[in-house]
C-alpha cells in the first residue's frame, strides 16, 4: 500500500506566489495541495477543518492578522496542522514570533525548488527545517546571549527605527515612556552604542530589525 499524500494548504495574500508553490510542490511525488487562503484568518479556518497536514504560511498579508499570529492560533488546536513559514522576511523581528508561536520550520522565498519539498515532508515529520541565514543568527543568538536583544527589546527598537518617539512606542506596545527608556538603554548597551540612530544602523547591520 502506497503512503497517504502529504496536504497542502497554502496561505499567503499574494495569488502569484500561491501559483508558484503549487506549481513547484504538485510535481513532488506525495505532496498534493487541497487548499488555498489569501488572508491569516482564512489559512486559521480552513486549517481547523482537519484535512491538513502541513500548513505553507506568508508572515505578513496586506490587511488584518499576521502570519505569526495565525501560526499561533493553528498550532493551539489538538491535532492541529504543522506550520512550515515561507516568507521574504529573515530578520530577528520576523523569525522569532514565528517560532516562538510554534512553527516548525522556516524558509525563505528564495529557496531551490528541491528544499522546499524536502522541508515541506521534514515539517510533515514533526522536525525542524531553518533557512541557513535564520540558523545561523539563532546560533549567533545562543552562542553570544549578551549581545542578543529580547523581543520586547526588537519590538520597540523596530517602532524607534520608523522614526517613532518614545512616548508613541509605549503607546503602540502599552508601556510606560519610562519603561521604553529602560529598554532602550538596555540595548545601547548590548550593541554599545549611545544613540537611538546608531542602535538602529547597528541592529539592521546585524540583522535584528528589517531594513
């Protein structure tokens, strides 16, 4: 008896690239796609209905939930689909939200044909598949801890790096003007630097906030 096929749902807001993941990942013997959703609420619905294995999820839709939120509301449920990311996005901005809300891999757009199908049975295995760049800076992460900005710490740097002050990034975030002072001067001194224009030139050097 041959193996059931691996079910696709593929869900980013762009139908072009829909078309190409389905064009690549259809000629893969085992892998069949049977669905599609276009926004993060969509790919949570259609994924709770129990007929996926691996969801192929966007990070950012052009209106409404994100794709790390979805990834999150998915993977809550018993039983729920693995979520593999596919996104343009390598920054730690983008990659640990996605993990942290428990998807199991992520590769960028970029990747070969042959690594996207062979990450796509690793996520439907239960293991992980990182892109090298986004391994590489979890390991950079883990190795120099010191240097590493938490997540509340890339949140309000990424607001200060649209130009945002900072009494609007406690707004946005829902903390007090004094508590985004601590936290800036918490990673001024991680990156050793002494102003809000060489923290954010330095975090995007290192690929901490997206450019």
């Amino acid at each position: 008896m041959s193996e059931s096929p691996v079910r696709l749902l593929l869900a980013d807001d762009h139908p072009v690239v829909r078309a190409g993941l389905r064009a690549v990942l259809e000629t893969e013997p085992g892998l069949t796609v049977v669905a599609e959703a276009a926004t993060a609420e969509e790919a949570i619905t259609r994924a709770a209905l129990g007929d996926i294995d691996v969801v192929l999820m966007d990070l950012r839709f052009g209106k409404g939930m994100g794709g790390a939120e979805a990834t999150a509301r998915i993977t809550a449920r018993p039983g729920a689909p693995r979520v593999l990311i596919v996104t343009t996005y390598d920054s730690d901005a983008d990659t640990l939200p996605a993990i942290e809300a428990g998807a199991t891999g992520y590769l960028l757009k970029d990747a070969p044909p042959e690594d996207l199908a062979a990450a796509v049975r690793t996520a439907a295995a239960g293991r992980t598949t990182l892109a090298p760049t986004v391994a590489d800076r979890l390991m950079h992460r883990l190795r120099t801890p010191a240097t590493a900005l938490t997540r509340r710490e890339t949140e309000v740097l990424a607001l200060v790096a649209e130009g945002l002050s900072n009494q609007t990034v406690g707004h946005r975030l829902h903390l007090t003007e004094g508590t985004v002072k601590s936290h800036l001067a918490r990673i001024y001194a991680k990156l050793d630097v002494d102003s809000r224009t060489a923290a954010v030139a330095a975090a995007t050097g290192l690929g901490l906030i997206r450019r």
